[in-house]
C-alpha cells in the first residue's frame, strides 16, 4: 500500500468487518506544527484490551480467511519512519479508535493518493454504512456527511448514478479548496509556494 488513502480503506474494510454502522474518517494538515494526522474512528464491537498492543503484530489478526495482518503494521512501521506513530484505541461493544501521524514534510512520508475515489469507494459498495470525511488544512475544513445526504436523497442513493456523481463533485470541489489553502497557508509559513502540490 503506496497511498495513506489506501490504508484508510483498509481500516474502514476493518471496521466494517467489526460490525460498523458509522466510520469518522478525519484528516487534519498542519504545516504550522509540519504535521499530518489520520483518525479514523468507528462504532464496531470493539476489541478486547488484551488485543490492542498486538495488533500492529502482522501475525496478529480477528480475521479467519488469512492468518496474518499486514495493514496495521505497515501504516505503523511508515509512520515511525516519518518520525509519527500509530495508536489504536478502543472498547469492547463500543468501538475502535486509529489515530496515524506523519511528519508532514518527511521525504519518506507516503502520499494521501486518491481520497476522493478511496471515499466515494466506500460509501458506494457499503449503503447502509454512515460515513462521516472531515479534512482541515489550516482553518479551511471540507466535511462530507452520508446521514444528511441520506435525508435528502433516500436510503438508496447509492443506486443513482446521479447522486454518487454529485458526491464525487463535491468531494473533488472540497479538496481543490483545501489545495488552495494548502498553498496559502505554506506560503504564509515558509515564503514560498511549492511547485508540486504536497499531499
């Protein structure tokens, strides 16, 4: 997994495994304090204390169709290498808490990738699932909702092909916001804007 967008996915597809009915992903830029954090929060069964400081061990998994657990542990292993970490909070009946951080300008800090389609991945393939995608760069946030898009559209909005090419126009809408802020905020910082963009 190239992307940090991908390993959301892969925590996602865990908490849905763990019986999730809402995910929080929140992505949070701050070039201030050069740092990039990652929470992805869910409301799933949970796990059991015993549990939690082994599962960044990638012979450590709940799942039964494969005996090891690589996700985990390659998004803690790459954010030690950005001079971050990985911690895993969570409760029984409750839910799961992950929360990765990166130096935001380490040169071995993996690239976000793809979020607009990595989101649009899963709120399409699960419907019944309330996905909750905030992403702040400085004071600028870009939330998207599924509850209230549920509200005005009916549970099957993700039927209509419509539906899912406005959330894919907003989501993209959003982030070219958030580039924007990005450059003005380094700027600010630095003096400069990069040529590339940073994420």
């Amino acid at each position: 997994m190239h992307d940090l967008s991908l390993h959301i996915l892969d925590i996602v597809e865990n908490s849905i495994n763990a019986k999730a009915t809402r995910v929080e992903i929140l992505i949070e830029e701050d070039l201030v304090k050069d740092r990039l954090r990652i929470t992805i929060i869910d409301n799933g069964v949970g796990m059991d204390s015993k549990l939690i400081p082994k599962i960044t061990d990638p012979f450590a998994t709940t799942r039964t169709c494969r005996k090891v657990g690589l996700g985990l542990s390659l998004l803690k292993t790459r954010a030690k290498q950005c001079h971050g970490d990985v911690t895993i909070s969570s409760c029984l009946g409750k839910g799961t808490t992950v929360e990765a951080f990166f130096q935001y300008g380490n040169v071995d800090r993996p690239p976000l990738g793809d979020i607009a389609s990595t989101v649009l991945c899963i709120i399409s393939a699960n419907p019944s699932l309330d996905v909750i995608y905030k992403h702040r760069v400085g004071d600028m946030v870009y939330q998207l909702d599924t509850r209230k898009i549920k509200k005005l559209a009916g549970e099957c909005y993700f039927k209509n092909k419509d539906v899912l090419a406005l959330i894919s126009k907003d989501i993209k809408r959003g982030l070219c916001a958030l580039k924007k802020e990005r450059k003005k905020v380094f700027k600010k910082v630095f003096g400069y804007v990069p040529k590339v963009d940073l994420v």
